[in-house]
C-alpha cells in the first residue's frame, strides 16, 4: 500500500504502519511493485519491520545468463543482466615464481642430481597445489555471483581454449592450458552442484568480432579492441564474452553499446 504496509489485527481491521527505508531497500520494494520479487513471512519488533524478499529463478531455463571467460591474468564475466565481473588472478605469478626456482634446481643438478631431484619433485607438487587452490577460490568466486543473480553460465569449448593460447614457450602454454581446463571444470562442477546450468559455445571469432555488428575489430591500444564500422569499442575479455552471449542468442546487454559496463566485483584471487 503505498510506503505503508497493512497488517489484519482481526478479520476486516487493520493496522497501517508507515514504513521509513532507505535506497538500498526502496529498490527491493519497487522491484516486489513490479512483481519480480515476492515476500516471505513478515517479523515485528518494537522498532523493526523485517521483510524478506523471495525471488524465484529458473534453473532449467534462465532468463539471464553470465559468459565467462578465462585469460592468463584474470577471469571476466558479462551476464545479459548486465554485469560485470572481473576477478585478477595471480596464476600467472605462481608459474612465473616456481620456473625461476626450477632453473636455479637444475644447475643444482650437475653436482648433486639426487638432491636436485628431489627438490624438483617437492616443487612442483607445491607448485601445482598452489595453483589448484586459487582455481578454486577463483571458481566459488564466480559460482556465488553467478547463484546470487540466478544466471546460467556460458563458457567457451576446448577447441577455443587451445585457439587462443598462442603465445610463448612450449612450457608455458601446456601450464596455462592446465590452468584453463582445471578453471572451466571447478566452475562446471560447483555450478551443477548448485543446480546452475552450464553451456559451451564455440568461441570462433569472439575475440576478433564486433559483437554489435559483426564487423573485424581492430587493436586500440593495450588488450583493447575497437570497431572500425560502429564505433563500438571495449576491453579484449568483455568483447569475448559479449560474442559468447550473441552465440547462444542470449538476451545481449544493449547498454553495451551506450555506456562501457561497469566492473562489479575485483578480487585477488
Ligand atoms: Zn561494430
């Protein structure tokens, strides 16, 4: 009713009682106005009125959806909502520190082989505990954001992955491609748990298409892409997941092409 809320004390008599609230709630109230949002059971205290907000989702078939993709320094994602999440990793950090120890082993190597050896392994299974444990921190990140807004998650196929690593030493790619397909399946894996759907799509061209028009994306400085026929430009890893929405023909976030997207969360992996 209003900023006023009804309470039946008996049938046919009521109480109303003004409610005071700030912007934050105001977007839940108007949201329930709307219909969007339902309320769950209502508490009175003395000083307090505690509404909860129910909203339902979707699971088999979500409205909106959240395309994910995984880079060397951080994972973005772009939901149709829209949203963006960028979370910065440090798996690059964590190769890049553990190579520098393994060079240092291996001129160990000549004098004491079996030492060398032996540090080597202890190394490199901490090396890769290290990593797998910030893939996961990583993955509950991205799988909590994605369950909070009730998104269905799109990621891009294998084939993609290995289209897009082309850079550096053999080394290198074969720990980053471990890298991407661990990431991918711990965020397959929680998002299942949770009940969230999970769908690939080939990523042909993600990375070198406007995703509002089509057109060949040309460079723009520093990981930024910008289109020589529209004028639309943005950063290398939301373009790649604006691609991956318009492939799945999810709903596409046409404020895309207005205003760049804001960054909603950045963490430290
Ligand atoms: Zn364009």
């Amino acid at each position: 009713y209003g900023d006023r809320i009804r309470i039946s004390v008996k049938p046919r008599n009521f109480i109303f009682i003004d409610l005071k609230y700030g912007e934050y709630q105001k977007r839940f109230i108007d949201a329930w106005k709307e219909g969007k949002l339902k309320t769950g059971e209502i508490t009175i205290n003395e000083n307090k009125i505690i509404i909860p907000f129910k909203k339902e989702v979707n699971l088999q078939n979500p409205n909106d959806w959240i395309a994910i993709d995984i880079n060397e320094s951080n994972v973005t994602g772009v939901s149709s909502n829209p949203h963006v999440l960028k979370i910065e990793h440090e798996l690059r950090t964590i190769h890049t520190t553990y190579f520098s120890i393994r060079r240092s082993i291996q001129k160990l190597a000549k004098h004491k082989p079996k030492t060398a050896q032996r540090l080597l392994k202890k190394y490199s299974s901490r090396e890769k505990a290290k990593a797998k444990d910030l893939c996961h921190k990583i993955s509950r990140e991205i799988v909590e954001f994605t369950k909070q807004h009730g998104f269905g998650i799109l990621m891009e196929n294998l084939k993609g992955i290995r289209e897009r690593i082309n850079y550096g030493r053999k080394m290198n790619r074969r720990l980053h491609s471990w890298n991407f397909r661990r990431l991918q399946s711990y965020i397959e894996y929680k998002a299942k748990l949770e009940g969230l759907p999970v769908e690939h799509v080939d990523p042909k061209g993600a990375s070198s298409l406007c995703p509002i028009c089509g057109g060949r994306l040309a460079s723009n400085g520093h990981r930024l892409l910008k289109c020589p026929k529209c004028g639309y430009g943005s950063d290398r890893d939301i373009v790649a997941c604006l691609n991956m929405l318009r492939m799945r023909g999810a709903p596409f976030p046409l404020k895309a092409l207005n205003e760049p997207l804001t960054i909603e969360v950045k963490g430290k992996g």
